[in-house]
C-alpha cells in the first residue's frame, strides 16, 4: 500500500483543494490530509484565517479523497508524520516549490502544479470588503502600523491625516500613500477605517467624528481618558454598526492570550499578586515629556502594565494609590500604582525618567510565572515552583513585533468572525480609561 500525505490550512474550501486533494489521492492508496491550527498558522505569520479548525477538517473530510486528516500544530512535525506513519509520498503545491526538498531524505517529495486563479487569499477578498485605513498621525507608531497591515490581507492604507499638511505630504512620501489630508472631513470621505495615532487627547474627537460617519476605528492606547468618554464612544459604534478597538498590541499577541488563559487555569494556584513593569527612557523635549495636560509616564505606558492586572483579578478592584516622582514641569517621569482587590493585589510601574526591570511576576498560591521584558510582545514565560525541577518554560513565538495580529484581530472583527472579543473586551478599556481618569484627576490637581 502506498501512504500519500499531504497538508494545509484549507481556509474556505476552493477548487484549488479540491484538485490537489484529487490527484494526492490518485498517487497512491492512502491518503493523509494534515490540517494546520490556527495557532500554528498564526506563530507562522500566517493570518485572517476565517474557519475555525474544526470546520475546515469538515471541508476536507467532506470532498472525500482523505483516508485519515490529522492536525498539524507545530514546526517540524511533518518528518514526525511520515515516520509515523510510514509515508512514501510527500505532496504540495508547487507554490511550496524546493521548500521542502529536506523531506526527501524521508520520503518522496512532489510538488503538484497549483490550480491557477483561486486561492483563500483570494476568496476572502471576494467575500469581505477591502478594509482602507486612514491614518491620524504621522509619527512612530504610525509607521510601525503602516509597515506591519502589510503582512495582513484584506487591508489596505490609503492615507493620512495631520493638521499639518507638510507633514501629511511627507508621511504620505515616505510610505507610498495616495492620499494625504489636512481636513479630517475630506479625509474620513476616501477611507471606511482609520487607526488613530495621534496625541492621547485628540483621540476621543477623531474617534467620535470617524464613527459618526459609520467608519471603524481603530485607536491607539489610551484610547480616552475619561470612563464617559469611553462608553459614549462604544454606544455610538454599536448604534452606528461599526467596530471600535483599542490598540494595546499586548492583548493580541498569541503568547499573551495564551499566558492569560495558562495563569488563569490555575497552573499557579489562586492568583495573589500581579506586578507589571514598563519604562522607557525618554527625552525631555519628547511629547510624552512635554505635553503637560496628558503627558507622563502613566498615560504613555500603563495600558500595558494595567492589561494583565485586570485580565487576571478582574476590574473589581478596592482601590488605587498611585505614587509618582515629578518632572520639573509636574508630569510623572515615574509612577507606581498599587491596586488592591479583596483577596489580591497588584503593583503597575511605568517611568519615563527611571529605569527598572521591565518583567510581569503573577504570584499564586503554589508557584508564580516569570516574564520577563519584552513581556508585553510576550513571546516566552516561565512557571516557577517551590519544587524548582517541576519549573517550565513555554515559547510562543510569533512574527513581528505583534502589530500585525492587532490588525488582523480587526479584519476579523469588521468582518464579523473570529470571535475575537474576548482578547480586550469593550469593559476591559472602559475600566482602562476610569483608571487613567482617576489618575490624571489625583495627580494632576
Ligand atoms: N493549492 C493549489 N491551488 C490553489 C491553492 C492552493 O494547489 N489555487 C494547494 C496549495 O499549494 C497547498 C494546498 O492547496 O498544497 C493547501 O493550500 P492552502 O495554503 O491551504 O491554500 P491557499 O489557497 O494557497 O491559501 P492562502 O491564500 O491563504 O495562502
């Protein structure tokens, strides 16, 4: 008997499939179809996958050439298969060509014409809207953000607002955007997306106007800076039909959402503390350091520090004291915020002007996980316990610097699957900004 394997991720079931499932099987008596986990696809860079796993298993089982489909989750695994399972004949499509010639030390290696014209990347075009992003703000992070929808499909970056012209028209230069604008108006009527990365303060206006005129918006962190703000702006997005999502990329990458759900299994006992640290040495004449209404190491740093204390405890906190050294212009180069819930507690550092070590400790009642910086593109952790030869290390890589899964967190919401919510809940960045809130009203009066 002759063993035929082959593997994808069969998003949205194409002829394409069809055809190179119909001739593996014909190469042989067996056939192995191994479908590839989102997991796996994602620490692959491999995004927009729209059917959950089990569907696409469904698919593959469905056109009836597979004698057995397995799952694929991890790098490496196909030399574990075809000795496993004793294959003669490795498939794939020609797009692979020469990639997988180390197999052939195994086992046969075919690379099988690809059918021309179809593809999933292609069908999610046809079946979702082209999401255009206007960009508010041309500085760092907006350049990050432009480079990084690159490796999302789906999604495009038509162009940039700034109420400064020449720097809408530089930005627009450098990146290779059609459009540059100094009227927001204008700008909102060539794009059906914006990701706003302009100062904290501007955020609530530009995300208001943007939804009044039913465009999704994407909106760096802080996305505002008063509770109200926050829910005026998630009620205006449901009346309008439209998605409102805070970018802290933390909570999309695929090593924090798995952190998140490990700590939470109780692999750890009862969670007690959370201690979260970020600082980032900054110049005086930075806009962090010298915008004296909204500046300061807090508003700039802690939606990171702040994301796993209320993904682990909750945001049913008792109180928060927040202590903070002083810049000469009274903005805080360093703050330490204690949070204290009924049966835990949690310290957030952030600085400016202090450098710490820049780790998430999460203590619990028989042992603690160790992340250390950077945690927030959280990529591996470490369990500690008592008994320190039952310590373990996970890795979960992934591509990027994590930008690239905010964004594709947001085609899947704008198009409606994914089921992607639970990663920053709308309740997650209200409790976000009454935190800022609270703290911009202590400190700042
Ligand atoms: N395939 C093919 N012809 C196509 C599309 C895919 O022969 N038009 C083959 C691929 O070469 C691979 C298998 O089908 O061997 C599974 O491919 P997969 O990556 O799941 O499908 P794509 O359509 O290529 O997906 P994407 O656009 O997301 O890369």
């Amino acid at each position: 008997m002759k063993t035929v394997i082959t593997y994808g991720t069969f998003d949205l079931f194409h002829e394409g499939h069809y055809n190179i499932l119909k001739r593996a099987k014909a190469l042989g008596d067996y056939l192995i179809v191994g479908v590839t986990t989102e997991g796996y696809d994602n620490s692959r860079g491999k995004l927009n996958i729209v059917e959950p796993l089990m569907e696409r298993i469904e698919h593959v089982k469905e056109c009836g050439f597979a004698d057995k489909v397995i799952i694929e989750d991890h790098m490496g695994q196909k030399i574990e298969d075809i000795q496993k399972y004793h294959v003669d004949t490795f498939v794939i499509g020609s797009d692979w060509l020469g990639k997988f010639d180390y197999l052939k030390e195994y086992c046969e290696v075919i690379y099988l014409e690809r059918t021309k014209g179809v593809s999933s990347t292609l069908k999610r075009k046809e079946e979702f809207q082209l999401i255009r992003f206007g960009v508010v703000g041309s500085g760092r992070i907006a350049t990050r953000f432009v480079l990084e929808a690159r490796y999302v499909s789906g999604v495009h970056v038509e162009g940039v607002y700034n109420p400064h012209i020449e720097s809408a028209k530089k930005f627009a230069i450098d990146h290779e955007l059609a459009v540059y604008e100094d009227d927001y108006d204008s700008f909102l009527e060539k794009i059906n997306a914006v990701y706003i990365a302009s100062p904290h303060g501007t955020h609530y206006e530009y995300a208001k106007r943007a939804l009044e005129r039913g465009r999704n918006v994407l909106v760096e962190k802080p996305m505002v800076l008063k509770k109200r703000d926050a829910e005026e702006l998630f009620a205006l997005a449901k009346k309008n039909g439209c998605i409102l999502m805070e970018a802290i990329k933390t909570a999309y990458a695929p090593g924090f959402v798995r952190l998140i759900a490990l700590a939470k299994s109780g692999v750890i006992g009862e969670i007690r503390d959370v201690e979260a640290c970020f600082t980032k040495l900054t110049g005086d004449n930075t806009r962090e350091l010298t915008d004296t209404e909204y500046g300061g190491s807090f508003t700039e740093l802690a939606s990171y520090t702040i994301l796993p204390i209320i993904k682990l405890l909750g945001t049913d906190y008792k109180n928060i004291r927040f202590k903070c050294n002083n810049t000469q212009n009274n903005l805080d180069g360093y703050t330490k915020a204690y949070f204290e819930y009924e049966d835990a507690q949690a310290t957030s550092k952030t600085g400016l002007k202090v450098k710490s070590e820049g780790q998430l400790i999460i203590s619990g009642t028989s042992g603690y996980i160790k992340v250390t910086a950077p945690w927030w593109k959280t990529t591996e952790f470490e369990l500690c316990y008592e008994d320190t030869s039952q310590n373990e290390k996970i890795y979960n890589h992934f591509k990027g610097d994590g930008l690239r899964y905010e964004i594709s967190d947001f085609v899947s919401k704008v198009n409606r699957y994914g089921n992607n919510d639970f990663k920053l809940t709308r309740e997650d960045s209200i409790a976000i900004a009454e935190i800022m809130e609270r703290f911009l009203k202590e400190h700042r009066s």
